[in-house]
C-alpha cells in the first residue's frame, strides 16, 4: 500500500476517487509543525549555523498521530502537498515528524483525475532548496517580531505588533494619510472651448494649454485674470494648427496570478482579499482551476489550445488570432514556475464554478483565461491644436506664434477584440467621478468621435468659459491598490497579501470605510516609531524587496539561507539595541 498524504480533507476525499485501492489518501490538517506560538524566540544562531526549534501544531497533532500509524504499513510515503515552499516544507516537516520510512514528494497544479495521476507516476526527492526558504521566511519573521513588536509597548498596550511585511504595508498607508492631511485643496480654472468648422461635424471641446510659446506649467489661478483671458479669446481668429489621427493596439491582459485576482475580485466582486483567497482554495480543491499561489502568467500548450477552441466556436473569426498569444511572466523562479490560474476545463463553460460569490469567481477567471488569448482591441486616436490668435505673439527669438493653443483627444474604438468578453482590464479600479466632487475636467472627450480637419482650417467658437475646479489630495488606497503597490515593488509574496491586510486591520492600525483604507492615529504612531528607530532595515521598502529577492535566490539554490537569516535578524537586533530598546543577544551567539 502506497499513502499519499495531503493538506485538506476534501482534497483527500476527491484524490482518493482518482487513484486505485493501491494508494490510501490522507490529510495533515494544513502545516503539522512551526515554532511555538509564545514564549522564546525558539531560533538559536550558533557560528553562523541557524537552528529553529519546531514543535507539532497542536490542532495536527491528531492528525499527525494518524499518519503516523499509516506511514508504518505503507511501503511508500508520497507527500502531496500544495506546490509551492509552503507546501514543500509541510512535505519535510512530515517526512520529520513521521519517521524513518521511504518517502517522495508529488505536485500536482489541478485536483484532475489525469494530472493527479501523472504526479503520482513520477514522484520526486523533498527540494530542501524551497524549504530553506521557507525556513527562511518564517525566522525572519519570528526575529522581527519578537525583537521589535515588544519596543512598540512604548506607545501603549494597543501597539501590540510589528512585521517583516505588515510594517511595509501599514507605512504605505499611514504615508499616504499624512500626504492627504497636509494636502491643500487650490482652485484653478481650465480655459475649455466648444469649436466647429463650418459643415464639418461634430462640434468639439478643446481646452488651452499653451500661452504665448510657452507650455502651461502652472494652473491658472486667478478668477479675473481667467475671465479677461476668455473675452479676449472669443474676439480672435482660430485656425487648426494640427490633426493627428493613428490606430492603437490594446493587448489583452495576462490570465491570473494571485496577486491580480484579489486585485480583480476587489474591484468587479467587492471581495476582499481574504474572502477571495478562501474561494480559490475552494475552487481548487474541487478541481475547478489550477493552483491559485502563483507569480507565473504562463499556460500549458493544451491550456492555451483550450482557450482557442472555446474562442473558435464563442466568437466571429477575427477574434481568434493566428497563433496562440505567450503572455511573459514576471517569476523569476524556475523551481515555482507554475501556470497562472486558470479554468481546468474551459470548454464547460463561464458556469461552471457553481452559485454565490465561488461561482462569480470562477466566471471572472474563466472570462480572463478566455480573453487573454483573444486579438487585441483596436481604437482609433485623434488630437487636434488649434490656435487662438495666430501668428498674434513674438518669441524672444523673433518667432511668430499663437498666443493660445487649445487642444482637443478623442478616442473611438475600431474593434472591440477582448474587450467584447470582458469590458477593460478587471483589476483596474474605475474612474468614474464621484457626482458629489468637482469634476476634473481633463478627460471628458477621451472618448469622443473628433472630425478630421487639416492645418489651416478655420474654426468657430460655439462657447467658451473658465471652468472652475480644486486640485485633489493623492486617492487613498483601496486593499486592490495596495496589493498592487506591494506586488509592483516586490514586497511580500501575493499568497500573503490576505493575512497583511487582515492583520493590519484587526489591529487597528488601519480602518476601512467604503472600501477605502485610512491610517488610524495608532497606525500612523506605530509608523513613526518603526521609521525613527528601525529606518534602513525591514521598515523599509527597498530593503525589504532586497530581502524577498534574497529568498527567491535561496529558492533557486543561489544563496545560502543561514547566512541571510543571520546577518539581517542580526542588523534587525542591532537597530534596536542601538536605539536603547533591547539589552539581550539573540539566544545564544553572534554570527562569526
């Protein structure tokens, strides 16, 4: 008998109807050891050797108890945890805690009767390089909280934690709140003409932005100044000085990674993150799409030849390109170099993820995966400067220029392509204004259908006004913003971004109204403490991007994972000692 140990017991029970009465299917209950949750730091560093002390979980010791007793009547131990270094070293820590027996590790990116058997067909060893990143992660995080989250005590019993990751993304906020305090609402006014050339439809709407020559480098601030500009205008001649049209191309977005599918489900389901992460594991489990903790945008040729037979019998001809569309992934480690997430069968249509918020999920993953193989959009671009007063102002170097130029964008779409599945890109937040606020004002028309005139063609003015408006403070940030701040600069691993943001909430550094996120006072104190007293370390956000880079090495088998730990838990430990915050070494020793 072989025993194939995974992490959930629904994925146990689907398995177990795959595989032959060969195998016995069991589930560890998720990570079966860890460092004990209070107490010591439980990591000894001892010349330059980094030496954690795990302990069973406690709500896996049942489990673990179990697997044991089926470990010893199986003659071949296969670890199928989840693929990635969390679920490589829920593989190790098993294959430690269960014994002396034969053992092998099995992936699997879909809970499918054909790639599960094909994992098991071709087991491998533990890949103790994504372990000790693992391990490597989750010291880090262990020395940054116990050395720093006992200083916050300073600010008071609230201040109850810190983090590698947590700060990084509680500073963003907290950053952003005080940029938005300081801010200094100014009204300006933009110069806005509605023009037309006789018998040459339709009329349209060009706004000033250049004065005698010179660009419009500052807003237009005085109310009486603007008026007299706008009398003065309307007494002059207008001549089309320019008309530029040219076709744009709009690519399809990438299919999923994890952290555009919580950015996605935030922006078109009102999910947050959390709740997202929760329905893809759900969604994976039950076989539906491929596993969902994944940097890679990449696709499996017979998943690519899915997504072109669906769009073959869905969609008009010229919406199938010649050739399947490669979308380049931003992983740069091959050992996690997994599908992005997709629709295990794609031809079972938009449906097939069931009722609820999971369904409603699935529809948008399937609707990506679908589109992203989907010919590109097609628009048609056109911007037009006409002259106020030609040929009415002397540069400095003798040249005779208008005195205004207005300028007018429109844009119209020539071929839907992609966009006719899914509308624009789903992890954009809109930009709709709110009814209640000043409207900006400075792209109204984009989507307006411009004539085409050419150089030197007369123009009328059917109305011109100074339109008021108020500079705005930068937008707070939504959880979707924030993930995508925090994946663009490479902080953190998008797998995380539900607990940062949970946690952050939950201790109130950070509340969330109408979806927007606001730096509680005790979040923005919490900032400043870290920033004073810990600024060039994790704090940080270039470091700690540094820092997951150093992880991806250690993945890939590049860095040494004792060596990182100890030199950035001892640069942590230095801050604070210098800061007069702690007077004890680490454990035991300090690196040699």
């Amino acid at each position: 008998m072989k025993l194939v140990v995974v992490e959930s017991p629904s994925k146990a029970k689907k398995i177990r109807e795959m595989l032959g009465s060969a195998y016995r299917v069991a589930a560890s209950m998720g990570h079966v050891r860890d460092l004990p949750p209070k107490g010591a730091l439980a990591v000894a560093f001892r010349e330059g050797k980094v030496v954690p002390t795990y302990e069973t979980i406690e709500k896996s010791s049942r489990a673990v108890s179990e697997l044991a007793g089926l470990a010893k009547q199986a003659e071949l131990v296969l670890l199928a945890t989840d693929p990635d270094r969390e679920g490589e070293a829920i593989a190790w820590h098993l294959s430690e805690l269960l014994g002396k027996r034969s053992y092998k590790r099995v992936v699997f990116h879909a809970v499918t009767k054909a790639e599960v058997q094909k994992a098991v067909a071709s087991p491998r060893d533990v890949d103790m390089r994504l372990v000790n990143a693992q391990q490597a992660r989750r010291v880090l995080d262990r020395v940054v909280g116990w050395v720093v989250s006992p200083t916050l005590r300073r600010l008071g019993k609230e201040a109850r934690s810190a983090g590698r990751v947590q700060s990084v993304a509680l500073r963003l906020v907290a950053e952003r709140e005080r940029e938005i305090g300081k801010f200094k609402t100014v009204d300006y006014f933009i110069l806005s003409a509605k023009l037309e050339k006789p018998g040459t439809p339709p009329p349209f709407t060009a706004r000033l932005v250049s004065w005698k020559g010179v660009p419009l480098a500052q807003r237009l601030t005085d109310a009486a100044v603007a008026q007299k500009a706008v009398e003065w205008c309307r007494r002059q001649p207008w001549r089309v000085l320019a008309c530029d049209r040219r076709d744009t191309q709009r690519n399809a977005p990438p299919p999923f990674t994890t952290a555009t599918v919580q950015q996605a489900a935030s922006v078109r389901l009102k999910l947050n993150p959390d709740q997202t992460m929760k329905l893809l594991q759900e969604l994976f489990e039950d076989g539906k799409i491929t596993y969902h903790r994944t940097d890679s945008t990449a696709l499996a040729p017979e998943a690519l030849q899915a997504a072109r037979a669906v769009i073959a019998q869905e969609f008009p001809p010229e919406y199938l390109p010649a050739a399947p569309i490669q979308h380049a992934t931003k992983a740069a480690n091959a050992q996690e170099a997994h599908e992005a997430i997709r629709p295990t069968r794609a031809e079972t249509g938009s449906d097939a993820g069931g009722a609820g918020d999971a369904g409603r999920l699935y529809r948008l993953i399937w609707q990506r995966f679908i589109a992203c193989q989907m010919a590109p959009g097609k628009d048609q671009i056109t911007v037009i400067d006409v002259a106020c007063a030609p040929d009415a102002w002397k540069t400095a170097q003798g040249e005779l220029v208008p005195m205004g130029v207005f300028q007018a964008a429109g844009k119209i779409t020539l071929f839907d392509g992609w966009r006719r599945l899914t509308g624009e890109d789903a992890t954009e937040e809109s930009k709709k204004k709110d009814p209640k606020e000043e409207p900006e004002g400075d792209d109204e028309d984009d989507a307006a259908e411009l004539p085409m005139l050419s150089p030197g063609d007369a123009v009328e003015v059917r109305e011109l006004s100074a339109l008021k408006r108020a500079t705005k403070p930068p937008p707070r940030y939504t959880q979707a913003s924030l993930i995508k701040k925090l994946e663009r600069d490479g902080i953190g691993r998008p797998s995380t971004y539900a607990a940062i943001l949970r946690t952050i909430l939950t201790r109130g550094y950070v509340e969330e109204k109408k979806r927007k996120l606001f730096a509680t006072p005790l979040g923005v104190s919490v900032t400043d403490f870290l920033v004073r007293h810990y600024s060039g370390n994790f704090v940080d956000l270039n470091y700690t991007a540094r820092l997951e880079g150093e992880l991806d090495r250690i993945a890939r088998g590049e860095a040494d994972w004792e060596k990182v730990v100890t030199e950035a838990s001892f640069a942590v430990l230095g801050l604070a000692k210098r800061a007069g915050l702690w007077g004890n070494p680490l454990e035991e020793a300090k690196p040699k």
